[in-house]
C-alpha cells in the first residue's frame, strides 16, 4: 500500500481523452503522475493536461513498487511491448482499460510474447469501480476512485 501523502506514483500510459481526464483529477488526489507516450506525434495540437512529467517508455518512467501503472488503450500496437516492460519491473499495480465481458487484446499480444499465465493476470482490467462509466470523464472518475480504495485498503466496488 502506498504512502497517502503523496508518494503514490501513477504513470498513465497512452495519450487519450481518458488519460487526460485522469491526469486533470490526480492533482487533487495525492499521485504524481506521469504520461507515457511513445508516439510523439500523439502530443502535438492543442495544449491538454499531461500530469507532473511526460516520457516516451516506460524505462524513464522510472517504475518502482509505490508506482500505478494505467493503460488507456488497448488497441495500440504498442500495449504488448508496454505490458511485457511494465510485467519485469516492481509495480504495484497494472491495469488495462477494456470491455469486461471479452477478453482483451492484451491477453494474445502477451501470450505471443511467451508471457506466462501467471503474470498475464496480474494485469488488471477491466479497471476502476463499476459505475458503469461510459465518458473518459466518468471512466476517469471509476479509476481513480478504484485506485484510491486500494490505496486505503478499501474493496471498493471491483466487483463486475
């Protein structure tokens, strides 16, 4: 469990209205966060939230056990090699936005990799409390309101 007082990391991985939204909530909320986009293209445009630090991996993102790990779209080509990197380092908790009712496509890019079935269910998803969020905004609110009853220790609602 991490420390209340701010030394819970959360890093966000895939530039997204999701990701946005979480990243404008986590101030107030007690994480430090940081945005890990590995198209640099995908960060161009209008000015949005991107939390305390922005990367392009994971390695910068500088992974360690007080640290969140979010991914906020499970159709990129990427989220195999992400997962595998997020899977190797200490985190305290991995999570992939998707549908629960079918299995995401992070399940095959892993198992194509050679991932274990042990570590492909370390990775959470569907993430956050079932609210039945349907905006990024209420997506945002149900995962960050997930990650703050684990932080407490809470059950909060996981159950779908």
């Amino acid at each position: 469990m991490g420390d209340v007082n701010g030394a819970r990391r959360l890093v966000v991985v895939f530039e997204s209205p999701v990701a946005e939204a979480i990243l404008r909530l986590t101030p107030d909320l007690g994480f430090q966060t940081v945005l890990v986009e590995p198209d640099a293209t995908r960060l161009t445009g209008t000015p949005r939230a991107r939390g305390d630090r922005v990367v392009h991996d994971l390695a910068a993102a500088n992974l360690d056990a007080n640290t969140d790990v979010v991914l906020t779209d499970h159709d990129r080509a990427e989220v195999g090699d992400v997962l595998v990197e997020a899977l190797a380092a200490t985190t305290r908790y991995i999570g992939i936005m998707g549908n629960p009712k079918k299995e995401g496509p992070h399940v095959a890019a892993l198992r194509s990799r050679g991932v274990g079935e042990e570590l492909i269910a370390r990775v959470h998803r569907p993430i956050g409390l079932n609210i039945r969020a349907r905006t990024p905004a209420e997506i945002a609110v149900a995962t960050m309101a997930g990650l703050i009853a684990d932080r407490n220790d809470r059950p909060g609602g996981f159950e779908f």
